[in-house]
C-alpha cells in the first residue's frame, strides 16, 4: 500500500512557540502539540496567541487524537480551547495529562472532557495500518516524550523540546536505545526542536546549575525571592534542594504555582527535602527572618516578569520588593521579553533590590545545542529533516547544522504555518498551503480581536484620541450647538486653547457644508468630519490621534412638548 503522508505545522514555525504539527497520514490527521506563545509587545492588551484551528475544523472527522510532548504551555497551553471545539482523545505522560487536566479544568466548555489517555516510552498505540510510540527526552519538566508515528515507509519523528545532559536524574534522562533502535528501523522525516540552535556553546548540565543555584542562596544574606516559570518542576526541585540544604525555607505565591507543585508532590516528581520546607502562610513568612526566606514568584499564567514588576512597584497586596532583596531569575526569557527583562531590572534597582540572571552565567537552555541536534540527527538517520519549534532564524540554523552532516536542501524543508509538505520514500515538496493565522485571546474573547483593533489600540498607545461631540438640526439644516472637544492622550486642552478653536471651526464647517450641499447621509458626514480633522490635528502636532465624532440630532417633537409642559407647570 502506498502511503500519502503530509505535515502541515498549524504553529510553531518562525515564531516562538504555539506548538502544533498535523500528520496527515492516509486521510488520518495526527495532531503532535496543542500550544500557546504569550504576546509581543505589539499585541496590545492580549493575553495569549494559540493556533487557528479553522483547517481542522474543515477536517474534524479525520482527526485520530492528539499527543502531547510535555507540560509547558508552548506544548499543551491551548488544550481548554481546542476541547472546546472538538471531542478526540488526548494521550501523554502521566504528568503531562495532569497538567492538561489543570488547564482544561479552568474552562467552562472542555471541563466535563474525560478522554484523556496516559502513556509511556514503553506504550504502543495502533490505528489500523499506523503504529504510534514514544521515547523519552530530557527536558525542564518530567515525562517529557517523543512521539514516533509508525509508517510502512519509516517512522515521522517529533521531539518535542529536549536537550541531551548526561547527568540527568533517572526521570529525567533520554532514552538513546530508543532513539538508536528507531534509526535502524528506519525514519522517514524528522521534526526536530530549533529553539537554541544558534548557540554553539553545549547547554550547562543540571548538576552544575543545581549548585549555582546552591551557592547563590548560601552567599546571600537577605530575602531571595525566585523568578521562574511554574511548570519548571526540574528548577523547582533545585531551588527547593539548595533552600533546603541553607536552612532556608520556601513560600509559594499564586495560585496556579501551589496547584502545579502539588500536582507533581502527588505524583512523586517533586519531593521536599524536609517536611517543614514549605511556609503555610504570609503572616508567618512575614516573622521570619529574611536570610531564613526564599519566595517564588511565578505569576500569572506562569509568566514571572510582570509579577516582579508589580513587587518592585510596591503594586502587590501581600509581598513587595525590599532592600536588599535578592530577585533571582532562573528561567531562560525569549527574544520578545528582552525588552520586559531589561525593565524589570531597573524597577527592582530602583526598589533598593538586586537582580541576577542564571542565563547571564550559564547557558541554562530546556532547548538542544547544536551538537545536541547533529547527534540526535546522527542517531536517528532521517531521510528527510523538518526544523520546528523556533523563529527562522533559528530554523534555518538548524538547517545548516544537518548541512554540515551531508544533507541536502531536497531533504530540509523550512515550512511557514499552513504550508502542507508532502513526503513518500523518495522526495519531499510542497504540495499546497493553507491560509492559517493567529488566534488572539482578549479576556473571554476568542478570535474576535483582528488587526484594525490592534492597529488602534496601537494609535491610542501612541497619539490618544480627540473626540468631537456636535448636535444638529437636520430639518432646519443648522448646528444647535457649538461642537464640545475633548482629548485624551493627544494634548492637554487648556493648555492648546487655540488649537481647540480651530478644530472647532473645522468641525462646523465640514457639518454646515454637508446640511446644505450634499445629501445627507451620516457616514459620509462622520467620515468628512474625521478627514478634515485629521489633516489639521497632523499638519499642527505631526500626529494621528483616534478622531471620535459624536453626531447627535435634535428631535424637534420632544423639544416641543418639554417647552409645552414647561408653560403649563408655570400656569398653575
């Protein structure tokens, strides 16, 4: 039988995270990662970015499941919102699962879904003619799996994030017979992690960034309050160990944070070193002694920097920046939070705090090093190479780290989202491509924040708005009142008097020209109204603010019987 496979990445291609691949293997859809990316700093308001699900809503009666890689949010962050909208079973680790049942939970929709599956490196699922099995891959967070995806032409291979660290604890640790016995099986295409593959530099093992951790929290006298993202559990071992090993003990802010780490006590992926570690509650960290504290921030969704900002701001109810705090930032920010970072440094400086970055020091990556992706190539012996998971940059790096190994651009393919790659034994091209954009979460709101709200969102950052308030009579063919101006984020009003006037002249005479010259029509007057101001307002300050015009119409029967009821009240 021959096979049609096609992938088709719904996500995480040249950008930085929202992971989402689907196998189309002979009409079957497999869907590798379901995620999520935090916004860029242009997405104003947003809360989070997942994928656009729409092709897979055309196609919802082909999808087999989908399968999980791990439980970080660029992995399984979307999962409430695609239950939402279809009902196929979800496999992973045990651990995993959990955490897709805590983001699942937290959704109206998907809260009553119960077809999850959990599995293992030794797991074997079979749909017909396809094999699915899985290996394990060292990552930040325990029960991280690659998934393998058995076809008569060789296996399609996906990672998920992972790195190579010969001193991995055993839950942790790579499978390399897996990965060595799936090559000589033979692997058809590779869909491998680009996340670090411009660093040349081999990732630190964990060992030495659990004793850099260590000795930060031995020479530091003071409060250290810790950084990092809440589903890091590997971090969370560490700084629990070292807090531990100071005498030192540990307080957990948030909610999300307090269910994960149980989650993971639970099922045994995290251990207190002592059984008095954790601080029950904020009267009785705040008795404590501050070099007997550590406190860890992850705050909301897991993003830790806008928490940090809040404490420096003296803006949290409970706990704040205070001299001589120490904030640590163990987690590894992406390109998009440099900016944030930055910031976040200076208003921890400016609260007399201190601030250090394990990612100053160490290369501290949860993402393979270039030698790592070479191995992994060299193990598995793919026929043909997919770099995922990363912008294209990073993408293209990885491209040259396989070119320099003896591969070709006929076997590398550097898809865009909706691109479908076809592949058999012999080639790959690309067969097609789907129109797939980005769907943006704003509050209860899904997809319903396109780019024209974006694009004014961004005017009202920048210019504000100027709004314009005139009252007609429409039959009499006259303005009844002077137009009322108001501004906000433009300019200061009392302080551009003339400016004011001006505007307030244009304003009458754009209204007067449209009730005697022109048929009326509303949106043609709004629109004069909007385009004659704009071209002052700009050639006066060199700026576009939001032009509001606000036409209210006099309705002459109402004003007549208010005059009536006026005369009689004064008759009696």
């Amino acid at each position: 039988m021959k096979n049609e496979i096609k992938v088709m990445p719904i996500g995480g291609v040249r950008e930085n995270g929202k992971d989402m691949y689907a196998v189309d293997i002979n009409g079957g859809i497999y869907i590798l990662d379901c995620g999520l990316k935090y916004p860029e700093n242009e997405l104003l308001g947003i809360d989070v970015v997942i994928p656009d699900f729409s092709y897979l809503k055309e196609n919802k009666d082909r999808i087999v499941g989908v399968f999980l890689t791990h439980g970080h949010a660029d992995s399984i962050g979307a999962i409430s919102y695609f239950l939402s909208e279809f009902d196929v079973p979800v496999f992973g680790s045990e651990m995993t699962i959990e955490l897709a049942k805590l983001n699942v939970a937290d959704s109206e929709k998907p809260k009553s879904f119960d077809d999850f599956h959990v599995v293992s490196d030794r797991s074997e699922i079979d749909f017909d003619d396809i094999k699915v099995t899985f290996f394990k891959t060292t990552h930040s967070i325990p029960g991280s799996l690659g998934v393998a995806i058995h076809t008569a032409d060789g296996a399609i291979v996906y990672t998920g994030d992972f790195k190579f660290d010969q001193t991995a604890a055993p839950m942790y640790q790579t499978n390399y017979s897996a990965l060595t016995q799936l090559g000589d099986e033979g692997v058809l295409a590779l869909l491998s992690d680009s996340g670090n593959a411009e660093n040349p530099n081999p990732s630190a093992s964990e060992k030495k960034i659990g004793e850099y951790i260590y000795d930060t929290f031995n020479y530091h006298d003071s409060r250290i309050i810790v950084a990092s993202v809440a589903s890091n559990i590997l971090r969370m071992q560490q700084v629990f160990n070292a807090a531990a090993r100071c005498g030192r003990r540990v307080y957990l802010t948030g909610h999300d944070l307090e269910r994960i780490v149980k989650t993971a006590m639970r099922l045994n992926t995290l251990k207190l070193p002592k059984d008095d570690l954790l601080i029950d509650s904020i009267d009785e960290l705040n008795k404590m002694a501050p070099d007997k504290v550590v406190i860890i921030q992850t705050g909301k969704m897991g993003e830790p920097i806008k928490a940090i900002q809040r404490m420096a701001n003296k803006e949290q109810s409970d706990i704040n920046i205070e001299p001589n705090d120490l904030v640590f930032i163990t987690t590894t920010p992406s390109t998009a939070m440099e900016t944030q970072v930055a910031k976040t440094r200076d208003m921890v400086y400016r609260a007399d705090g201190e601030v250090k970055m394990i990612s100053d020091e160490m290369n501290s990556s949860g993402d393979a090093s270039q030698a790592d992706l070479q191995l992994l190539i060299n193990l598995l012996r793919p026929k043909f190479i997919i770099p995922v998971q990363g912008e294209y940059r990073l993408m293209e790096s990885h491209a040259q780290l396989a070119k320099q190994i003896g591969y070709t651009d006929k076997e590398i393919a550097l898809p865009d989202k909706g691109d479908i790659i076809s592949i058999n034994k012999d080639e790959m091209w690309l067969s097609g491509s789907v129109s797939l954009a980005d769907t943006m979460i704003d509050g209860i709101g899904i997809g319903d924040i396109g780019n024209i709200v974006l694009r004014d969102r961004k005017v009202l950052s920048e210019d504000g708005i100027f709004v314009a308030v005139v009252t007609i009579d429409r039959k009499k063919k006259r303005i009844v009142s002077k137009p009322k101006l108001t501004s906000r984020g433009f300019v200061y009003v009392k302080a551009n008097k003339d400016l004011m006037q001006e505007a307030a002249g244009i304003i009458e005479k754009t209204v007067t020209n449209n009730l005697e010259h022109k048929e009326f029509d509303w949106s043609n007057l709004k629109q004069d109204v909007r385009d004659s101001l704009s071209d002052y307002l700009y050639k006066q300050t060199k700026r576009r603010p939001v032009i509001l015009p606000v036409i209210m119409e006099v309705n002459q029967h109402h004003r007549r019987s208010a005059k009536k009821h006026q005369k009689d009240s004064a008759n009696k």
